[in-house]
C-alpha cells in the first residue's frame, strides 16, 4: 500500500481523517483540498500535507468533478487507500470516487483493525440492528469515516502545500444559490448531554417542558424520526438513528421512544442512558441504564420542578 | 421521457431477529426500501406533470416481481428487473442497474433513495452515475423539470444548494422530499396486468465484477445496560445527581 489521500470539504473533518489515516499506517498521507487556498493553508499550517488542487473550471458542488479530481489525485501521487468523510458530501462522493478507481468502499465507518494482516472496518448494518466488520480486496480502496469516530489529529510543525493539476471535463450541474441552515444549526454529534423526544410526548405543548428539562440539564434537544418527518415538531437535523445523527454523548435522556434499532443505532454508544416511557415493555428500556416507568403528562412538569 | 427509478429488494428490517447476536433473515418477507419508495413518488408527480413513463428497475431474489408489484401498484407504468438469487455489493448491483438502465431509450432522469433500507451505503446511485458518465445531485429534496434541465435543491448538513442540472442525470432524494403514496387495493390487483421484463443476470451482457468487499462478521452489538428501575421523579434526578448529571440552571 502507497499511502493515503484524505478529503473532505469540512476542515475540522480533515483532521479526524488524517488521525485515521495515521493510526491504519497506510504510508504517507496527503490532504487533499480543492480551489480553496485559506484551507490548503490552515492545513498545512496545521502540520498537514496538502495537495492542492486549483482548477476554476470545476466546482465542490458538481460530485462528478470532485470525485474526478480525488481519483486522479490519487492515481498521480500512487496513493491506494482515499479517506472521505461520511458526512452528506462525503457520502455522495464516495461510491462515485470508488468506481472511478475500480475501488470496493465502505461508508459510515465508525473503526478499524487488523485482521489477518489486513485492515478491517466496522461499520452498521441492516438498520443498524448489527455491526459488519468488513475488509475490502481491491487494491485501491475508498472508505468514508464517520464523524467523531477520531479524535483531531494535533498540530505539527511538518506541514507542506503541493500544487496538483488535473483534467476535469465541463460540468453539467450550476450553482443557482446556497442558503445556510441558519437558526437551527445545532451539532448533535458534538453534545456531551442529549434530551431525545419520542412519539411518546403527545403534545406539541409539551415541547416548552421538554426544553426546560434540557436547560437544566445543560443537553440539546434530539428527536426520533417521526417527530421530525411526520409531526414536524423539530427539523430534521434533530433526528438521532440511523438516517440522522449517530452521537456518543455522556447522558442521553430519552423522552417516550419505542426503541427500533434504527433510532436506537444513534445512541446505544452514549455512556449512560436514561429511558422514560409509559410501556413497561419498550425495548429502550432494555437498552437503558435507568428506567422510569411513568406517563410523560405528568412526568414532565416533575421534571422540570426537581431539576430546576 | 422515460424516468427510471431505480428501488432495492430488501429484507423487511423490522422483522429481522437476533439470535445468539446473529440477524436471522430466513422466512423474514422481502420489501422495497422507504427512501425508494419516496424516489418513486418523486418519478410519479413528475410524470403528471411532463408526461413521462416511470420505469421501475431493480435487482432481487427469485421473489422479485412479486416484491416490484408494490412499486407498480404506487405509480410505476413498468418494471425490468433481474433475478440474483445471493448476496450482491454495492459494486455489482451498480453494474447489473446500468446494463439494465442503457437498455431503456429517451432517459432523462434516473432517480434512488439517498440510502437503501438495509445497508445505508449510499453508494450505487454515485457509481451508475459513473459509470453512465452522467452527472449526479445527491440529498435531493425538491425536483422541478424545465425542458432539459432539472432544477434540484441539495439539503446538507449546514445549507441548502440550488442547482440546475443537465438532463439525463442521476438524481437520489431524501426522505423529506415527499410523502410516498400507498397504493389502493384496487391499484395493486391492477399492478398485476402491468408491463413486466424479468431477466436472468446473464441474459443482460454484462459481466459482474467479482465481489471487492468481503464480509468478515456481522454480529449484533453487546448492548449491556443495567436497566435500574426507578419508581419515581426524585429517584431520578438523585440518580442523575450521582452519575454527575445534577440540574440547576
């Protein structure tokens, strides 16, 4: 094995991959950054070495052209194993840079190990009711990493900045506008202390009690899928599961949810778990730490008296 | 035009056991992936609004037009699939897709759920993408087609990215993008007299990769907790005080 390019638009992400990529002890490891000079230049300032792509014909929101550059950067520079991040863009881009390599990929991978010599990855499966460990055979491999799966890797005084050029062809997709998530741009991942409401809170009024609860535990606010998507109580960055957020915070308080793997994927990694519910039965209760068995009507206001 | 959705035969997850921290699948139905679903809905208000065919393709077990029928149930005019009976990676299904999919005349838009039921990978959609050479938008949450162009909007973790987009494209939505319809008994009996093409994977012309990821274990976690039961709110907040979680603003 060659090395290894890492990329991802997300510089923090950057230094996550680049822990990665330095524990699997891949070879030497470059950072890949396109048309973005003040990032190639924290990077490298950061310790990094950065490849540095600069081609005003491409752009990071065409996945075609991105996934061109990686794969090209990576032929150039002999690299096999290419780390992306296993966030949206990250994702998208994956499967596209690994055919392009003739590469097999995993996405969401939360680690890794040796196994018979080989690098092995852990990653969920079938709704996260399991966890695969999986090795990939073709000789470059694509794998995009979690978010939080490592920690960020710290400064040196080795960084480098190389300019690469490659060949992407004119891009069929135009930017017509990009609007911020502004007003809700809570980072789940990055909570010590989560309050997740359930189907199980029936009211939307409830909701004031709930925020209280979170105050005063110092938490952010998640919720299951459907709260998100069928009651539209919260957007949807505030889905913890499998198709939101998967967070290993320190306390998860659990409002009122059932308990299917896909929602509890995204919090079965916390270090204590708190599950209140009115069925007895509810299988988060069996994944909990601490089980009230109580209707959250009344609950609720008790809650927010004894901790405030 | 032609719209093909693209949909994956999954096993119904939430009837999947655990036994000895090993998922058992035997007798567990076979369905389509939620977010396919939504990628469906998508194809059919685009048809009533362009007049288009939605044509259905997908890769399943020797169940998989009875699998399919659902999606011709819930709007879609036709179905190609192939029967694979076995396990097939991302890599492969990709391949046995885009045989299907150059088999199909006038495509303009190819649409996938961001991720199927089971494996979440969200690959294929990126790789027939490739190897179509055609340009792809991910975490679609709105579709609306001008002539040649879709107009897309990409929802990402921090923003939202309007895009125009050169058609045929590949294009895979998010779960939001719609409320996917349930088909009507009568819909469903009607699915049947339907257009079908199933296929046997050798009779597409394509060769299939070998498979590049192999799968060492696949075990359900340990989940080991020690479900304390507290009887009351006190008991609680105590029982947070001394896990060092106290309250107080």
């Amino acid at each position: 094995m060659a090395g290894t390019l890492i990329f991802s638009e997300n510089p923090a992400l950057v230094l996550e991959l680049a822990t990665a990529a330095l524990e699997m002890d891949s070879g030497p490891v470059y950072a890949l950054v396109i048309n973005n000079g003040p990032q190639a230049e924290k990077l490298s300032n950061h310790g990094l070495a950065v490849l540095s792509v600069d081609e005003p014909g491409m752009s990071s929101f065409d996945t075609a052209g991105c996934a061109q550059a990686v794969a090209q950067t990576a032929g150039q520079k002999d690299l096999s194993m290419v780390l992306l991040s296993s966030d949206r863009r990250g994702k998208e881009l994956a499967g596209r840079v690994a055919e392009a390599m003739h590469a097999g990929c995993l996405t969401d991978v939360k680690g890794f190990s040796l196994e018979g010599g080989q690098l092995a990855f852990t990653r969920n499966s079938l709704g996260g009711a399991t966890l695969a460990t999986q090795a990939i055979k073709t000789p470059a491999q694509v794998v995009a990493v979690s978010p939080r799966a490592f920690a960020p890797i710290a400064p040196t005084a080795t960084g480098s900045i190389e300019a690469v050029k490659i060949n992407v062809p004119a891009s069929a997709v135009k930017l017509v506008e990009t609007r911020s998530k502004a007003g809700d741009t809570v980072d789940l991942q990055a909570a010590e202390r989560l309050v997740v409401v359930g189907q199980g809170v029936e009211d939307q009024s409830d909701l004031a009690l709930v925020e209280q609860v979170a105050q005063a535990l110092k938490a952010e606010i998640g919720c299951s899928k459907p709260v998100a998507t069928d009651k539209k109580w919260y957007p949807e960055e505030r889905i913890i599961g499998l198709s939101g957020k998967i967070c290993k915070p320190a306390l998860a308080l659990i409002l009122g949810v059932s308990g299917q793997v896909q929602f509890t994927v995204g919090v079965r990694e916390a270090q204590v778990i708190v599950s209140v519910n009115n069925d007895e039965n509810a299988f988060m209760n069996k994944i909990a730490d601490y089980v009230l068995v109580a209707d959250l009507k009344e609950a609720l206001p008790e809650l927010v008296r004894q901790l405030g | 035009m032609n719209i093909v959705v693209a949909m994956k035969e999954i096993p119904d997850i939430q009837q999947i056991r655990i036994r000895n921290r090993k998922p058992v699948t035997d007798d567990v139905p076979r369905t389509l992936g939620n977010i396919d679903k939504n990628a469906l809905e998508a194809a059919v208000q685009i048809k009533e609004k362009t007049d288009s065919q939605v044509i259905v393709v997908g890769v399943g077990s020797s169940e998989v037009e009875d699998t399919f029928k659902e999606a011709l149930a819930a709007g879609g005019d036709e179905a190609r699939l192939v029967v694979w009976d076995g396990e097939l990676e991302s890599s492969q299904s990709a391949q046995l897709l885009a045989a299907l999919i150059t088999k199909i005349d006038s495509v303009g838009l190819i649409l996938f759920g961001e991720g199927s039921g089971d494996n979440y990978s969200s690959q294929v959609g990126s790789r027939v993408a490739q190897i179509l050479g055609l340009p792809q938008v991910g975490y679609v949450n709105r579709i609306e087609i001008e002539g040649s162009t879709a107009r897309v909007t990409r929802s990402l973790e921090d923003c939202e990215q309007d895009l125009e987009v050169a058609l045929p494209a590949v294009i895979m939505v998010s779960s939001d993008i719609n409320t996917a319809r349930i088909p009507s008994v009568t819909q469903i009996l009607k699915a049947g007299k339907k257009p079908k093409e199933v296929l046997a994977a050798n009779e597409l012309g394509v060769a299939i990769p070998a498979a590049q990821v192999e799968t060492i274990s696949n075990l359900a976690p340990e989940m080991e907790r020690r479900q304390i039961s507290v009887k009351t709110i006190s008991d609680l907040v105590k029982a947070l005080a001394d896990e060092g979680f106290g309250g107080g603003r």
